[in-house]
C-alpha cells in the first residue's frame, strides 16, 4: 500500500508591473488622462465630434447549433456613444479603460448623494445637466475602489475636500 503524499500547492508570488497597485482590480488613472477621456466620451455623445451610429452595427448570438439564438444592436444615445468613444480612446489599454468605466459608474453613483451638492449644481442653461467640478474627477481617477468598484462615499468627499483645499492653496 502506498502513502499517498499530500501535495501542497507552491505560492507563486509576482511582482506587479510598474504603477499598478496589487490591492487595486484596475490601474489608478492621472487625473488629467481621466479628464481627457471623460471629455473624449463627451465630445461623441453630445455629438460634437463626428461618431459612427452604434445601432449600424448588429451582433448575433449563435446557439450550439450554430442557429440564431438572439440579436441585438446597440441604441444611439449619449451614453452608448460615450462609452464606444472612451473605449476606442484606449484602444489596446483594455485595463485602462475599464479602470475609467468602472471608476465613472463609482462616480456616478454619487451624483445623487446629498454631499455632491457641494461639488456640482444645477445648470441653468439645461435642466437635464449637472455641473461638477473637475476636482471630483480629479479625485475619481486614482481614489481606491471597494471590492464592489464603488468609492466610500465618506473617505471619498473628504479627499475631494482636501483635494480642493489644495487647488485653493495652490492658486493663491
């Protein structure tokens, strides 16, 4: 009879690449890059910019046997054309761009949240818009994620605070 040997599995541990942080799911954005593609994917969705109808485009499910199972095509809106143009922005940086989407849905989570009142208002030449300022974009880019890709709403207006006060500081 033989013993069986218990194998134990070896850690492999790696070092992560340059400027990514191994707590972080995606890459911390510079601030002014997260503000370029912000207004790259504005620049398409409030067709200011020439883009492509993203509705031109079908895509077509197959089942296994190779039958259409479903189709769809996507809307041509705002949000759609923002979303295409942010992605094409980063082309081959996948981790990048979703690092930008993930870190915008967090953000636009706290749209609503009483406390952004201090950092956006009302426009009043559009009653559908929202102005905010582009500290708390600045502060989106690189402030850490949960593991559900939100942002604490508590850690994350007192670091837009700060970030404020600096900018303040900085000016004067």
């Amino acid at each position: 009879m033989r013993k069986s040997r218990k194998k134990t599995a070896k850690k492999r541990t790696r070092k992560p690449p340059p400027g990514v942080d191994p707590w972080q799911p995606f890459p911390v954005l510079e601030p002014e890059e997260f503000l370029f593609a912000a207004r790259v994917g504005d620049a398409a969705g409030t067709l200011q910019t020439p883009v492509e109808n993203p509705s031109a485009k079908k895509f077509v499910v197959l089942d296994d046997n190779g039958e259409e199972a479903l189709s769809f095509r996507m809307r041509d809106d705002p949000t759609t054309r923002f979303g295409l143009a942010v992605a094409g922005h980063f082309r081959n940086e996948e981790r990048k761009m979703m690092a930008f989407m993930f870190r915008w849905f967090a953000l636009m989570r706290l749209t609503d949240s009483p406390r952004m009142k201090e950092w956006a208002k009302a426009d009043d030449e559009d009653p559908d818009a929202t102005l905010i300022r582009e500290t708390v974009l600045r502060v989106a880019a690189r402030f850490p994620m949960s593991e559900g890709y939100v942002f604490d709403e508590e850690a994350f207006f007192a670091e837009v605070a700060r970030e404020d006060e600096r900018e303040d500081e900085a000016e004067t």
